[in-house]
C-alpha cells in the first residue's frame, strides 16, 4: 500500500467521525419503477433553484430516472474528507460526485472512479479547456468530465475607481497605492479581500503570489519553495493585513463565500475570487449592480500575472449500482446547451472552449471573452499524486506566516523540509 493510503485515514478520519454514522445506512435507490441516482457537490453559490430546474430538464428528458442532489459542505477539504471515507468504505450510497479539479488523480489512483473515455470522443477532446482536461486524466484514462472552469480574478469597483482616475492594477504597489487613497477618504470600506482561511482555497491564493513573482513550490523533480520569490511574496501578504492595512485581519478566517457577501454589499474595493460571483452581483437588487470591473491579478514589477486553475469535475462512484443512469446525468450537465445554461443562470463558467463565442453568453456575460485567454493560461497546482498530502503541509504553514505565528521564511523553510520529506518517501 503507497504512503498516501498508509496516511490518509490517519489524516482525515478524527475530523470526520460526525459523519460515518449518517453514511453507513444504505439509501433507498429504488422508488417503484424509477432507478434513483444520487449526485453530490458542493454548495451551489447564489440562488440554487436554477440547479435544480435543470435537473427537472434532465428528468423529464429521461423518464424513468430521478436525481436527487445532496449537498456537501462547503469547505472544499470538507468534501475531499467526505469522499475519501465514503470511497475507502467502498459505500454505494452515491452515484455521481463533483470533484476539484486536484482530486482525480488521487481518487482514480486509488481505484474509486470509473473509467468515462468512451463519454468524450477523440475528437471532441479539444473542445475543452486543456487545463481540465489534463487534469481529469490519469495513466491516459479519463477518469471524469469537465463541468466548470474557475481561475482567480480581481473584482473591483469601476465607479469608485474611475471617481479616482485610476485604472485597474496592473502590480501589487498599486493595487495599494489605490487602495489606501481611496479608503482614506472613503469611510466604511475595506480596500482589499480574498481568501485566507487555513484551507484550499488560502493555497490557491498564495501560489498567485508567488507565480506572479517568478516563484514555483516545485519544478520538475525539484522542491523550490523555499525561494527570495516566495518569501518577497508571502511578506507581501502579510503586509497587505498589518503593514500596509488595506486588508482586514478577517480574511484569515475567511473564505469565497464571506468574501463575495462582503463586495456585494459595497464594503470593498478590490477582491480575489472566482469568476462565478459576476451573476450575483448583476442580479437585480443587488447594491453592487452595474458597478463591477473585472481585471487580471496583480503581478510584481517586470513579472506576469497568474491565476490558479480551478473548477469541478463529474466523475461516477465505482460502487455506484446504476452506472448507466449517471453515464447520461454527466453527459447532460457537460453537454453545450447545459453549460451555456449553467452559465447564463448561475455564472459557473464552460469547460467548453466554443461557448465563449456563443452571442447569448456574449450578450449577458460581455466580459466572458476576455476570460478566455485566463482559462487557457490559468496553471494548475502541483502536479502529483500526492497532492492532497503536499496540500496540508502548505495551509497551516502559510496560514501561521499570515497570522504572525511564524516569519515567511521560517514558513517556507518548514515547507520546504517537510515537501521534501513526503516526496523522498513516495519515491
């Protein structure tokens, strides 16, 4: 057995015991003569009865199978523990499950997901976004289909930067410069959030910085994120909260959720998120409507800018007892028009490359063109089998830089040690 299933268990089942109880009992999978698929995911943001009227859709065009969509917390390290107990157990208690964009490799490793080539042919491979395709692909198996797309954007507010006469930052001092002016004379506005909890989504959030400055975790076979990149880098965003005090010691608590709530209430200036919050913010009623810029992250002088890559994936459980129903739920949620729904509706972003020349979406979303050159050049985090393992060695290090617990060099050479560790072992 590989040092991953050795300590995985370990790692996760004291956080999730509350839950093993309520998945032992076996579901009831048929009701009369309908077969009765379960889909899990993760909450779906906004309003989610548009979610749901497209699995009515599903339902209707498929008489004989039911859906029914269970919700997961919304922590992402949450669901990963859920799926990891349930799958290790073997459970049959779920059919269809929506994965991160970093878990398929683990899961079709340890043998959990069925194999769904023969759902995309050959050729219809590059209609999606290589990104995900890379990454739902394992030993050249696809393991699951694209379902959204995620990279991080900077949100900002057009009016009060155009009051100012300033542009959207293109580096992090003047992002600052920006938001100190503007706060200065603005009372009740925080200048700059994002996500900085100790979880997923804080790592995304780092690894910007550090891109964006020349800096990497690891390079080939080499472990480099003990670097004066990353260092410059993760002090930058200590300094944003304490040094500079455009952003608010919440954010250390404080994930994509809180943060969005946050900006479309109007008490922000700037903030990181996925694509997925523009939809809300134009809703009507909302306070923010009409007042929302989107730009590219920051970078440091002379650097790029970089996003992480984000977005969920359909895979089917391989206890699942109707695969075949689940086969035609994950073939209809990928498909063109699903999508192109998904996306008008609730703002999730296509895996598919064709819609972001689709006059609906062009018409609603104007800015969606723009996200297409983000998602081709959106990079992926480590790539590895043993993610999930380098992934908590990063959070409470980066988290503990953040909150002042350690320097970031003290950090960084914490993770450095034990990356190198975990990596020398699975080796």
């Amino acid at each position: 057995m590989s040092l991953q299933r050795h300590l995985l268990p370990v790692l996760i089942l004291p956080l999730f015991l509350p839950f093993i109880s309520g998945c032992i009992q076996e579901k009831g999978r048929q009701e009369g003569k309908e077969t009765v698929i379960i889909f899990k995911h993760g909450k779906i943001a906004g309003d989610p009865e548009p979610f749901r009227q497209l699995l009515d859709r599903f339902e209707k065009e498929n008489p004989g199978i039911k859906v029914n969509d269970e919700t997961l917390p919304a922590s992402t390290d949450e669901q990963h523990q859920f799926y990891a107990i349930n799958l290790e157990g073997r459970s049959s208690d779920f059919d269809v499950l929506s994965m991160d964009v970093i878990w398929v490799p683990e899961f079709a490793r340890a043998g959990w997901l069925m194999d769904l080539g023969h759902l995309i042919q050959e050729g219809e491979r590059d209609e999606f976004f290589p990104g995900p395709m890379h990454a739902v692909t394992y030993n050249e198996k696809i393991y699951a289909i694209p379902w959204y797309i995620d990279a991080g954007l900077l949100y900002y507010r057009k009016d009060i930067l155009d009051k100012y006469g300033f542009l959207p930052p293109k580096i992090w001092d003047e992002l600052v410069h920006q938001a100190k002016t503007i706060t200065k004379n603005e009372s009740d506005l925080y200048g700059f959030i994002w996500q900085g909890k100790q979880y997923e989504g804080l790592v995304c959030n780092v690894l910007e910085y550090f891109w964006s400055n020349g800096g990497d975790v690891i390079r080939g076979r080499e472990i480099v994120v003990n670097s004066i990149e990353n260092v410059t880098a993760l002090r930058l965003m200590r300094d944003l909260i304490v040094t500079y005090a455009v952003t608010p010691p919440l954010v250390t608590t404080a994930i994509e959720e809180p943060t969005r709530h946050i900006f479309g209430n109007g008490r922000a200036i700037f903030m990181r998120n996925w694509p997925y919050a523009w939809n809300i913010f134009e809703r009507e009623g909302s306070p923010v409507k009409g007042k929302v810029g989107i730009s590219t992250l920051p970078s440091f002088p002379g650097k790029e800018s970089a996003s992480t890559l984000g977005g969920w994936q359909l895979g089917i459980n391989r206890y699942s007892r109707h695969p075949d129903a689940a086969e035609r739920l994950i073939r209809f949620l990928t498909s063109y028009e699903a999508q192109k729904t998904f996306a008008l509706t609730i703002g999730y972003k296509p895996t598919r490359k064709s819609l972001y020349r689709d006059r609906d979406l062009m018409k609603e979303q104007p800015f969606i063109t723009g996200l297409y050159d983000v998602f081709m050049k959106a990079r992926p985090r480590p790539v590895t089998p043993y993610y999930m393992m380098v992934t908590q060695v990063m959070q409470p290090e980066f988290s503990a830089a953040l909150s002042g617990i350690k320097t970031p060099e003290e950090a960084l050479s914490s993770v450095q040690r034990q990356i190198e560790h975990i990596m020398g072992v699975a080796r």
